[in-house]
C-alpha cells in the first residue's frame, strides 16, 4: 500500500485556503494537477460583477513554518527565476501561516523584474495580507499591473483564454489571432 506524505496536509492547507478566498469572492480558480505543477500552484481568472475580467494570474502557494522569516515569509525561487520573471501574466507568491491562519501575498514577476540574477528568495512581508477585508485591494493592485499591454491575455473562449493564459505564463508571445481582449 502506497503512504500519504506527512507534508500533503501542509501544502494543501495553504492552496485550501487560498482556492477558498478566492472562489468566496466569485473569481474563477483553476487549479494545477500536481503532476504539472512547474512552480504555480492555480491560474486564477478575475471577475467583476459576475463576470469575467481580462485580468489573470498565476500564484505559487507555499505553507509550513519553512516559509516563515523573522520580519515576514518567503518563497523559494529555485529555478523558476527566468519564468517567473519573464511571465506575460502576473506569477504571485501566496504563503499560508497555519499557526495564524492567514495568507500574504508577493508579486514574484514584480519583485523578480528588478533585480538581473535570482536571489534565492522573496521576500512576503507582514504587511500584505490577504483576505476578505484586504481582498478588493488586492484584485486593484494585481489588475493595475496585469493591464499592462504587455501581459493582456487575448481569446474569444474560455478554453482559449486558459490555453493563452498557459502560453503567456511559459512566456511565450500572444497568438497570432487578432480578437480582442477578453
């Protein structure tokens, strides 16, 4: 008989959580079998007034006392640097305080954009919480910078939306269709 990892229950109470938030406050939460998981853990679809934005993201979830630094959290970024940083859709960091219960947030292209050589880790600080009180800032902050031009995800359906959103996150350029955002 095959043993269930002690540190399954770890890492799914951040992803639990976070998926929970989010689809509280109705935005689309796809999640990535851990089979594909190449450093995100959800693609995360924006919504407004019940309906879809052209706003999407990417977030790596990480939980577990390892996370926890003395002024905050970090996420490792292994060799995800060149990815995260050249993603043509925001890849955020999530770290999940299970003592707390709390989640805090990172804009790991943000931050990764910045410096030429990967540092290791990032820095989640205390004071970027995520949760019902803190979330509309949150969708404002990541959708102010998701609009760029440049990270615009373009399809005429959902399942090319999703195709598009994968693509811009492995950094590849827009298709070649001319539609218009979604």
């Amino acid at each position: 008989m095959s043993t269930v990892r002690p540190s399954r229950k770890i890492e799914r109470a951040g992803v639990n959580a976070l998926r929970t938030l989010l689809e509280d406050h109705e935005h689309i939460v796809q999640e990535i079998d851990g089979g594909n998981d190449h450093g995100e853990d959800m693609i995360v679809n924006f919504t407004r007034g019940g309906k879809r934005t052209p706003y999407w993201i990417a977030i790596q979830v990480k939980s577990g006392k390892k996370y926890k630094r003395v002024n905050g959290y970090a996420v490792p970024v292994d060799d995800h640097f060149d990815e995260w940083r050249q993603s043509r859709i925001p890849i955020l960091g999530v770290v999940y305080d299970m003592k707390k219960r709390e989640l805090f947030w990172v804009n790991l292209t943000e931050q990764l954009k910045s410096v030429e050589e990967s540092p290791g880790w990032v820095q989640v600080a205390n004071s970027s919480p995520l949760n019902p009180e803190t979330i509309e800032q949150f969708y404002a902050e990541v959708a102010d910078y998701a609009g760029e031009e440049r990270m615009r995800i373009r399809a005429a359906t959902d399942e090319e939306a999703l195709s598009e959103a994968i693509r811009a996150r492995r950094g590849g350029g827009p298709s070649n269709r001319s539609e218009s955002p979604i």
